[in-house]
C-alpha cells in the first residue's frame, strides 16, 4: 500500500492530511502506510515541508516517468521487508 498525496486539496492540505495519518492516536489502521507527495511546488522549502510533515518521499509535477518509477521502487520495496503487523 501507498499513498500518493496531493498537496493542495480543499478543506484540509496534504500537509495536515499526513500529520493526521500519522497521528497515532486518529484511528488510521497503518499510521505507517509510505506517503509520497504530489505537487507542482517544486522547490527545496516545499520538499523540506512534506518530509517535516511526515511523508516518506517527494515527486513534482510534471511527473518525470523514471523519477516516478525510482520513487516507487525505492519505497515500496522497503514495505516489502518489513515485518507484518498481526
């Protein structure tokens, strides 16, 4: 599992989205699930952002393919070694 989280939503940003999801206390069933961000804001302020916010990874807009694709790679198969949760 993996979420793709767009950083400019209504109502709530991805920002406040994945410090929710990662709130041990709000219920989330995998407080721990990768998040990678998706935005058009490409600089190294809003990069340092998602990561202190809680997201594992960065991707801008427009997607680069191999970029993507390493992103992917890298992430979900750190999820494949960890040990499932009973």
């Amino acid at each position: 599992d993996l979420v793709f989280m767009d950083i400019q939503m209504p109502e709530m940003d991805g920002f406040e989205a994945t410090r929710q999801i990662r709130n041990p206390d709000s219920g989330v069933l995998r407080s721990d699930v990768p998040i990678i961000a998706m935005t058009a804001d490409a600089s190294k302020e809003d990069r340092d952002k998602c990561f202190a916010a809680g997201m594992n990874d960065y991707v801008p807009k427009p997607v680069n393919r191999e970029h993507l694709f390493t992103v992917l790679q890298q992430q979900l198969s750190r999820e494949r070694t960890k040990i499932p949760k009973k």
